[in-house]
C-alpha cells in the first residue's frame, strides 16, 4: 500500500458531491463519477457556486477557486475510475455496492484502497463479495462532508492495519476527526442517533407537541439541529433506510421501531430538502 495522492468518488449525489468537493479543495486529483450525466452537471455547478460563495466571502481567493476546479474531474465512463483510493456514495443497496466495487477492482491495480459512505449496511456482508477484502473498509462522512467534522473508519474482519493507519491520514488530511470502530449495526452515530429521530417521532405520533415545538426544545438544549430539521436536511428516505437495518440487525426491537410516519411521507415523495417538501416546506432557489 502506498501514499493516497488520487481520489475517485462513486456518485454525485449529495453525499458524493460533498466528498468529491472536499477532496479536491484538500489538494487531490479527484474524479467524480456517476452514470447519469445530468447528475453530474447539476454536482459540478452546485460544488462551484459554493466555491465562489467562498470567494465572494474571502474564504478563499481566486487562485483557489482556479486551483481547486482544476483538481476535479467528471465521469460517466466507469473505465475512467481509477484512483489511489476509492469512495463508494451510491445507493444504500448492498447488491449495487457489491456490483459497483467487482467492477472496480477488475479495472484498478492491487494496491487501489475501497471505502464505502455507507451509513448502516454491514461492511463485512460488502466485504464477503470481494476478491480482496483486506483492502476495503467503510469510510462515513457525514452531511454536509465540506462542514461535518467526524468520519467513521469501520473496519471488516480483515481489513489490514495498514489500510486503517493510511486511511487515518487522509482524514487527518482533509482537517478531519476520524474514529475507528467495527463493524456493527449502525456503526457508532446512527446506533445512537436512533433514539433522537425514533422518541421524537413517537412524540409527534402521540400528539405530546408539534414538530416545530420539538425542534425549538432540543436545540434549545445544545443540539445543532432538532430531530425534523436534521431528517429533512439528510433525506427522509435515507433516515428511515437506516432506521429500518438497524432495528433489523439488533433483532428488530419495540424501542427501535421504524415510524410510519416517515412511511408516509416516502410514499408521498416528501422526502425533505432535496424535494423541497418533508416535515417542512422548501422554498425553490
């Protein structure tokens, strides 16, 4: 295994963009893929309009902003997916991320590192479909990757010590806290992160207070963001994704039942932000 100097990050997403953004204002060659073209284009403009967001607020100059752009790139073609390490961001499907990293790992050398943005699928049931698993290990960021400080490094049964201390960093490299964990349903974050979305949705269920009172009270409290900001902010569809593994990995226990409430709201395509509609409405920009 050798030094991290290339980067490819697999979907262009929100959690893919973010990534591919925040690699390439650290200083690494970075290449974006995803198979949808548009997806990559709207990606490309969103990551340059916050650029020059950062520009127009003398966060950085215009040779940044010029440096920065020249180190990303944009690819439909997976042939094109060759890199130091690789960022998995796709769908939370672990039939796709299977897919998507047999055909990387034909394309790319045997020292190519393979992490995976997953949130709460089990790295070692990825990592039992690859050829060689000592090179794969998750990689969590969380959203915003360009803000959001923590990036949980989860470790399969036989991801290699080296892989980890190279992963370390990187992450150090980026001007962020990795913490290294096993492999476990729902990692550290989103294990104890359930009980803030699933209590507060039962409170909303039960008609103990209105979404927006339950917001205002927790962050009141010191929380960043209430429990139905946050949902909306990472995707509806996402959090009750995540909600749903957990609570079936550990056994599916009554504390930590899914809400139909968010159900609902999948069913009826109010999926938060990135659909303008969720527990809150969003204005078009």
């Amino acid at each position: 295994m050798h030094q991290i100097k290339t980067i490819c990050v697999c979907g262009a997403g929100t959690m893919g963009s973010g990534i591919a953004q925040l690699c390439a204002a650290s200083g690494y060659d970075t290449l974006l893929f995803d198979l949808n073209h548009d997806a990559l284009v709207k990606s490309g403009q969103a990551i340059t309009e916050r650029w020059q967001g950062q520009v127009e607020k003398n966060k950085i100059s215009q040779n940044d902003l010029h440096a920065y752009k020249n180190n990303l790139r944009f690819s439909s073609n997976i042939n094109d997916c060759k890199a130091d390490l690789v960022i998995e961001a796709i769908i939370e499907r672990a039939s796709a991320k299977v897919d998507l990293f047999q055909q990387l790992a034909a394309i790319n050398p045997i020292n190519t590192l393979f992490v995976s943005n997953t949130s709460s699928i089990s790295i070692n049931q990825i990592a039992a479909k690859l050829e060689d698993p000592f090179r794969f290990a998750g990689m969590h960021f969380f959203n915003p990757a360009t803000l959001m400080q923590l990036v949980e490094l989860v470790k399969a049964d036989q991801t290699s010590e080296a892989m980890i201390k190279l992963l370390q960093t990187f992450v150090q490299s980026l001007g962020k806290t990795s913490v290294i964990c096993k492999d476990s349903p729902g990692f550290i974050v989103n294990r104890v992160a359930r009980p803030y979305y699933l209590e507060s949705l039962r409170m909303l269920e039960q008609g103990t207070a209105d979404l927006a009172t339950i917001d205002q009270a927790l962050e009141a409290t010191g929380f960043k963001m209430g429990p139905f900001k946050l949902m909306d902010l990472i995707g509806i569809d996402i959090n009750y994704s995540v909600s749903n593994i957990v609570w079936d990995a550990l056994g599916k226990p009554i504390r930590l039942q899914p809400s139909p409430i968010q159900q609902q709201k999948i069913e009826l395509q109010e999926l938060g932000r990135k659909t303008e509609k969720g527990f809150y409405s969003y204005p078009k920009k």
